[in-house]
C-alpha cells in the first residue's frame, strides 16, 4: 500500500515510523519534518500527506503532530480525506470499519512505540464495513 506519512518535529516515535511501515511492506512517501528542505509546521506537513491522498498520489496517510489534533485538522479540511485521531488500537478499528478513514492521526506525546504498533495493527488489519448504513454515513459525510 501507498503511505504518505508526515510530521511536523522528528520525536517520539517519528524515526521509527518510516521504518516499520516499511517493514510492514508499505511504499512510503515522506512529507514535513523527514524532509530536510519542507515546510514541518503540522498544518503544512498534514496537508501535504492528505493531498497525496486526495489526488491518487498515496492510498492513506499517517500525519503526526505533539497532541496528533493539529494535524488530523489539518488532514480533515483536504476533500476526500476523513482522518481519525487514534490513541489505541481499537479507535483505529473503529475508525478504519465505521468511518472508512483514509489518515491516520498520531500524538507523537502520548503514542508509545508498543501503542504505535498495536494502533498499526488493527488499523491494517480493518477493512471498512460493507453494511448500508455505514456506507450512507460515508456518503453523507463526503457530501458535507
């Protein structure tokens, strides 16, 4: 899968996250603060990773800031992208069957590596629900 990851300060779990999506077999594109001549403020950084995704460049992001509210802000306000603040793994379940989201928001403060890796996981592992009333929600929300 196409990752575009971005961050706005290089701490917590920044430098482990390229190399364990990598890992995980992911194709990861890097925007903000992992690149050394980009703009790393959260709102620039989120966006950037939010539009590779709305343009087809990327098939999800993962955007990082200090608390992980800036940049999934940030991400919401790009068309076609719903983010989800996830502090556990099963938010991001929740938020990967219920809410088809497509960005990943991260607290680089309150995310542990362990708790990185399980929010990961589920959020992988999930695939959005086929049932009538969550596609309608999907479609509602899309139209906002």
């Amino acid at each position: 899968m196409r990752i575009a990851v971005s961050t706005d300060m290089i701490t917590g779990f920044a430098p482990l996250l390229v190399d364990e999506l990598t890992q995980r077999g992911h194709d990861v594109t890097t925007f903000g603060a992992f690149e050394a001549d980009a703009r790393s403020d959260w709102a620039w950084a989120s966006e950037s990773a939010a539009r590779a995704v709305s343009v087809g460049d990327a098939d999800q992001a993962i955007v990082c800031c200090w608390t992980g509210t800036g940049a999934s802000i940030a991400a919401n306000k790009v068309s076609g992208v719903r983010a989800a603040l996830c502090a556990d793994a099963r938010t991001a379940e929740g938020a990967r069957k219920w809410n088809n989201a497509n960005a990943l928001a991260l607290s680089l403060r309150a995310t542990s590596e362990a708790q990185l890796k399980e929010i990961l996981d589920a959020w992988f592992a999930t695939e959005p629900s086929d049932d009538p009333a969550d596609a309608a929600n999907i479609t509602h929300v899309n139209n906002l």
